[in-house]
C-alpha cells in the first residue's frame, strides 16, 4: 500500500525515542556516587541511626525531628543504642558532614532529587 | 466471583510472588531477574512492536471507511465539518491529533435508557473518558519520570516534570502513619485511583462485564501492582534509590551489576514492568500503535470527489454496448429493433 513508507518513518520514530535511554547514555559510564567522609564523620563510626537505615530512610528522619522541634519544641532524640543527640540539621548533621558538597549532593544530584532543606538552612553553618 | 479477573488476579500475584521470593534465594537467581529478563522483555517488546505494526503495514485498506461525524463538504450553503467528516489531509491531522491527545471518540460515548418503559433516551457518560484520560496521562507522566533512573545528568525536560509533578505536598507525621516524604508525586496516585475506576467500572457496569476477558483484566491488575509496588518503595518501606540506578543504569549503558542492598521489592517491581513489557505486543495494549492505524479515523472522508479504485481489481474485459450493436445490428434492424447507428447503406 502507498502508506507503507509513513507507517515504517513512524515506526522508526517510535524506536528512535523508546530507546532513549540507550543512546542517550552511550559511551558513558555512570558510576555510583562515591561519598566522601570527613575526619570527624570517620572517627563517629556511626551515624544516628545504622547505615542502611540512614541510606533509606534520612529524609524521613529529618523530617520527623523538624516536626518534632517545630512543633513540638522537643530537641532530643535517642536512638536504639540510647545514645542521645540534638536534633538539629545544622548542629548535628552538618557537624560530621560539613562537606554538603561531596556527601550530600553527590547522591541527590545522581538520583535526581532536590531536597529543600536549603531552603531555609544554609549548608556551611561553621563557615568553614 | 468471575473466573476472568480472578485468573488475572492470582496470575499477578503469583508473578510479583516469583520475583520476590526467587530473588531472597542467592545471587545467581538476582542476576535472573535483574538482568537477564529486563534485557529479554525489551528485545520482546521491541521486537513485537515491529513485527506487529509491519504485519498492519501489510494489511489491504481498499476502501475509504471514514466515520464521518459531520457535513461532507457539499454545496456552498452547507458548512462543512472540516475535522469531523475530513477531505484534506491537513483535516485529517488535525483529527488524529486530537483523537491520540484527547480520545475524542471516547467523549462520544452515549448511555442510552428507557423512561418509563417506552420513552428511550441517550444521554452522554462522560467517565469513561474521564477515566481513560487520567489513566494514559499519568501512566506517561509516570513513565517520563522514570528516566531519571535511566540517564545520568537527568535531562532537563525529565526535571522539569517531576517538579510539576510534586507541586503538591503532603506530609503525615505521626508515630503510626509517617507519609509525604520524599516529595509526594500527584501522576502515580492518579494513576492507581483510575486504573482500579476502570478495574470497577468492567465489573459492575453488566454489559461491561460480560464483554470483559483475562486479557482486559490483567493487564490492569498488573498496572495496579507495578503501581502499588512503587508508591511502596517510594513512600512507605524506603529503599536504596542510588543502588537501584546503579542497576538500572548498568543495564542501559550494557555494563550490567548487581549493586549490594537492592530490595527484594524493587526485583518485584521490575520484574511486573518486564512482564508487562514482554506482553505488551501480544496483547490490546497494541493500541498504543494501532490507534495511529485505525482506518475509520486516519483517512480523509472524500469520496464524493474523488474516484478510489480497489488497486487489486482485475482488469474487467468489457464488452460496450456499441460493440453489441456492431455485432448484431443487421439482425436487430431484421426483426425491427431500434439502433443507435444506422447502416451506411440504407443511409
């Protein structure tokens, strides 16, 4: 039939964009993020909670303390070892990981995420 | 109880259970359903389509079978539908755009009744329509947005939709119920909300249901898990986003791994999207092609002006009806028929 060319340039179309991904990427390698720690977030060992736990779940963590001191004027948290900390981004967080820069935008910017956090809060708090 | 959406239901259930149990049981079965798979659904898929669309390239469309939902063009006092009864193909376009962009023929749907037993009416139902445009918009939404697993830097236009996507916050902070966070998108609950209306709609409009098969429920039932599974990962039992792109990333730029702390979960969710993309040539979801194809709606409706000869017909040996005369005038003029020509002769 005299429309088989513009089903086959269609169709050619339709292979061209579902393949995006491939030929967009081609050639490049994009390796996982590798995190930097500081001297001070190496010597902690750990973070507030275990590693797998803050790899997953740190956003709703902070969250639930900036509820909890917002709202609810509370500022302790105490993990599961009963260690206590002060939940506070720039005081507690920021304190290990003064390095914004090669610890969390490494990951957010790989996956794309945009967290607001520094909306409000500036990201050197020491000014280092 | 129906055996159809009862087949598909435990056919999904049993395939999300493959996934997420067979990939608990070691590395090499991870390596399955991680890598191999995904590879083999999108050569299917690929594949498929291809072969699908050439099989209609190759299909005979003899006739102009336009619908026509509107004036033909006609005498200078009848305004024509120029998009609704086309004879340019400038007409056409504009109809087919407007049937792929905003299912057009959907919106026509009527449901009639009967008032009082004698008096039938038709009055337009609109939810269909409604339904089928949330369920296609946000299962693309969904879908664009899911590049950003597939692509490192993340395109701008990929960006740009998941702002607008999460333009919306939600956040539940309770002890028992914690929600809202990461950023909640609106497409992947539309997308839940109208796939379970369709679901509800083949089952308990009656007509529906008895023209409802295994193949219009499971694919929905396997949209609805996919969906659930990632609203899950995404909100409710976190999981390690940067690994899973690691992953996935591995398998669009053909250096496939298996990263560490990858859930069981996301094996489940990929494997359903596998599924589905494995089976979306053998299946209605060609729709997605066909309906570039549908010959009632991509041809301009001009009949009337021009003259469509069937390309395959077989030269016709006529015999006019001056010939006939020729042959047989002397007989005709014998037993006093009239004749067009008369004999020169007697002229």
């Amino acid at each position: 039939m005299k429309d088989k060319n513009k089903i086959l340039a269609g169709l050619a179309i339709f292979i061209v964009v579902i393949t995006f991904p491939f030929w967009f990427n081609l050639g490049k390698a994009a390796p996982a993020p590798e995190l930097e720690l500081t001297e001070k977030a190496k010597a902690a060992k750990t973070c507030v909670m275990s590693k797998e736990f803050m790899t997953a779940e740190h956003m709703q963590l902070l969250d639930v303390w900036r509820h909890n001191v917002v709202r609810g004027g509370e500022r302790m948290f105490v993990n599961p070892d009963g260690r206590q900390f002060n939940m506070s981004l720039s005081n507690t967080c920021l304190d290990c990981h003064s390095n914004k820069e090669k610890f969390c935008d490494r990951c957010h910017d790989y996956a794309s995420v945009r967290p607001y956090c520094w909306d409000c809060h500036i990201d050197n708090p020491k000014g280092e | 109880m129906n055996k159809n959406y009862m087949v598909s239901l435990i056919a999904v259930i049993v395939l999300f259970l493959i996934a997420y149990v067979g990939t608990q049981l070691g590395a090499g079965v991870q390596m399955v359903f991680g890598i191999l798979v995904p590879y083999l659904a999108v050569a299917l898929f690929v594949a498929g389509f291809i072969r699908r669309v050439m099989g209609w390239s190759r299909s005979a469309v003899p006739f102009r079978i336009t619908t026509t939902c509107g004036q033909q063009p006609s005498l200078p006092g009848f305004k024509q539908a120029k998009i609704d009864n086309p004879s340019t193909t400038f007409g056409v376009v504009v109809r087919m755009f407007l049937e792929i962009v905003c299912f057009r023929s959907l919106f026509r749907n009527t449901k009639m009744k009967l008032h009082g037993g004698t008096k039938m009416t038709h009055q337009l139902e609109i939810f269909l329509w409604v339904g089928a445009l949330a369920f296609h918009y946000a299962f693309f939404t969904v879908v664009v947005r899911h590049l950003r697993f597939f692509t490192e830097p993340v395109p701008f236009f990929v960006t740009i939709l998941e702002k607008v996507d999460s333009f919306m916050r939600i956040e539940i902070l309770y002890d028992a119920v914690q929600a809202g966070l990461p950023g909640v998108y609106m497409s992947g609950l539309v997308l839940v909300a109208a796939a379970i209306y369709l679901f509800l709609r083949r089952v308990f409009i009656p007509q529906v249901r008895y023209i409802s098969l295994v193949n219009d429920f499971f694919p929905l039932f396997l949209i609805i898990a996919i969906a659930i599974s990632g609203i899950f990962m995404r909100y409710l039992t976190k999981v390690d986003i940067v690994a899973i792109k690691e992953l996935t990333m591995g398998l669009v730029t053909f250096r496939p791994t298996i990263p560490d702390g990858v859930s069981y979960l996301f094996f489940a969710h990929m494997f359903m999207v596998s599924v589905l993309l494995a089976y979306f040539p053998f299946s209605k979801l060609m729709h997605m092609g066909g309906v570039f194809l549908s010959p009632t709606r991509n041809m301009t409706g001009n009949t009337r002006q021009v003259r469509h000869v069937n390309p395959w017909n077989h030269p016709v040996k006529v015999h006019t009806y001056e010939e006939y005369e020729d042959d047989f005038r002397e007989k005709m003029i014998e037993v006093g028929l009239p004749v067009v020509k008369m004999p020169e002769e007697k002229a």
